[in-house]
C-alpha cells in the first residue's frame, strides 16, 4: 500500500503550527518539557514571573534560550492571565508554576495557596473565556495523596485518596479538583498529571536530592566539609524528569481528557540516596552527613511510592532510568559544575549564588 501524502503532509502542518504555553518554565520540569516541545516543532511560549536576578540557567543549560518566546505574567490576576492567552492563542497550556517546596509551604501557606492553588482557577478561567477548546495540563503532585491507604499492589494509584500532610499538597489538591470540575462542568480538556518525585541534574538545591548531590561534589572537591540533612528515613519514588515531561506531553495527546499517575514504582529512602551519591565519589556518607532536627518538616510523609499501570497501558509509558543511574547522573553533573567553576569557566548554574536553608530562620 502505497504512503498517503497529502494525509502524511496535513499531519505534519498541524503539529508544526501547534502553539504551547507553559508556565514555571524556568522551572526544572519547565525547561525539560520546552526542549522536549521545541524537538517536536512546537512553537513554545514561556510564562515567568519578573525577578531581581534573572533566572533563566536552566533554559540556557539546555540551549534553548533563544528558541522559545518569553512573556511576563501575573498568574493570580484573571486580566494579566487573559492577556497572555489572547496574545498566544495557545492549542496546549501546561501549568508547572507554583510555590513547589514541601517545607517551605509551613513557613508561607497563604502564598502558596494562591500560587499553587488559585493561580489554577484563574487560568481555567482565562481560558474558558478566552481559548476553551486548548487542552489543559495541571501538574499535580504525588504530596497530594499523603498517608493514603494503598492499592491491593501496596502503591498508590489514581483511585486512592488524596490526604494532603501540608500547605503546598492542600493547595496542589485544589488544582487538581478545579481541573476535574472544569473538565465536568465546562467540557473542557483539562487533565491533572498525579506526577510522583522526579528529579534531574536541572533541579532546585532546596529539593533533597539535588541538595545531596551538589554537596557531594563540594566534598569531594574540597568546598565543604558536612551535609545537613533531616528526616533519613522518608522514602520517596524518585524518577527523571526527561521521561516524565513526556508523560505530560502523551496524557494531552488522548482522545478525551482523563488523570494519571505517572511513578516508578519504587521507593527509596534518603538515607539510600546519601550513601548511593557519596559511593559515587567513592566516599562513605556516614563521615560527612550530619542529621539536623531543624530540617525535619512539622508533619512528614513516611513513604509515597506510585503506581502507573494506567499510564503503562493506555499512554505507553514506563520509566527508563533507574534510581541509582539518577544519582549517577545527578552527581557527575555537579561534579562537572563546580570542577569548570573552580577553572574559571562560564557555567550556567545555581549553586555559587544558593544561600543554604539551614541558616535561614523558619518556624
């Protein structure tokens, strides 16, 4: 049977005219999934908030600075929101912004409510006025669920109960049944991405592991002498986050809008991924980690530890990168960092300007 051309052609000219919007893309999940776009021929646009010190390392890490658009926005205000999208027009919007830090959430619940709650409601309703028929990715997260009970697999899948333990899961649980009620209400295709701890050589020093691994590279390099860490014994399913920005790319390519939960299926402690990272440098963590109640979060989450059988099998995805490869991955990049650093050399990256958390005052 011969290749139907004219189809073939149409298919390509839609995908190449598809327009993204992201917010948080200077985020770690946010610079991943704008090169994951931007190699499929999207026309990316990226939403960010107006700082002091401009922070676009990531996107420049991944060289892709001058491929997508940037736009400044407010995503609280309903009017700069509808702005945003009448300019854009956009045929997805994935929302990755927010005030993303579990422990921080104690110090600060009204701001990330508004952040990473109600920020969802108003661009819902920016695009229910404006771009209805844009599909909708509202990243949620596997804190939503908390001590949840467990499927009959002992994991947590999308039928388990959300059990939000702090501020920043409330207000993610809000995001995620706005995006339903909307879905409901309106006929809208929104969707929200249950997505389980995902981390990467692009993520943020307050996030533990990247926290461990730059350490680890300061140690081995001679910058720094001990790692304060907090409660060693959480387990958390930790995957890489190139993989999982495709799962959010593949939940808004279905034929109707539907939630999933997008996981490993495994958990592994923080003790685990201390002793994984400084083995990498083949150094024993028991001689630098130092264990700081100060760290320990008011309420904490013993274990989460995902199910993605849906996501298996009707999306086609599974992970690929196993946790002691991510650890790898994450250690030997910092190592690199602080290595060019130390020589002089241009690098973009967050570490030299990172002001720990341990000596900053919190409740």
């Amino acid at each position: 049977m011969g290749l139907n051309w004219g189809f073939t052609l149409n298919i390509l000219v839609s995908l190449l005219s598809m327009i993204a919007l992201i917010t948080g893309i200077t985020g770690q999940d946010g610079a991943w999934l704008a090169k994951f776009l931007l190699d499929r021929g999207y026309e990316v646009w990226g939403v960010y908030r107006r700082l002091s010190t401009p922070n676009f390392w990531r996107l420049q890490a991944l060289g892709i600075t001058e491929k997508v658009k940037l736009v400044q926005a407010d995503i609280t205000d309903l009017a700069s929101v509808v702005e945003v999208l009448r300019r854009v027009q956009p045929d997805e919007v994935y929302h990755l912004a927010a005030q993303s830090h579990v422990a921080a959430s104690f110090d600060m619940p009204l701001a990330t409510l508004r952040e990473s709650g109600m920020a969802v409601a108003v661009l819902l309703e920016g695009l229910r006025k404006v771009k209805r028929d844009a599909k909708f990715y509202f990243a949620g997260s596997s804190e939503m669920f908390g001590n949840t009970s467990f499927n009959s697999r002992g994991k947590i899948d999308e039928s388990c109960l959300f059990r939000p333990a702090s501020p920043y899961a409330a207000a993610k649980a809000l995001g995620c049944y706005l995006a339903r009620v909307y879905r409901e209400a309106y006929g809208m295709f929104s969707v929200c991405g249950m997505l389980f701890n995902h981390e990467s050589e692009l993520r943020g020093l307050e996030f533990v592991t990247r926290k461990v691994s730059n350490a680890v590279a300061q140690i081995k390099l001679g910058l720094r002498k001990e790692l304060r860490l907090g409660n060693l014994e959480a387990r958390r399913d930790w995957g890489y986050a190139p993989e999982y920005v495709e799962a959010m790319w593949l939940i808004l390519q279905q034929e109707g809008p539907d939630d999933y939960v997008i996981a490993t299926g495994e958990a592994h402690s923080v003790r685990e991924l201390a002793e994984l990272a400084f083995a990498e440098v083949g150094l024993d963590w028991r001689d630098y980690v130092v264990v700081d109640e100060a760290l320990k979060r008011p309420r904490d989450v013993d274990v989460l530890v995902g199910d993605y059988s849906k996501a298996e099998r009707e999306l086609g995805w599974r992970p690929r990168t196993s946790f002691r490869e991510l650890v790898r991955i994450m250690v030997r990049a910092d190592l690199d960092r602080w290595s060019r650093w130390l020589k002089g050399e241009p690098v973009p990256f967050d570490a030299p300007f990172y002001v720990e958390s341990s000596i900053v005052s919190g409740r």
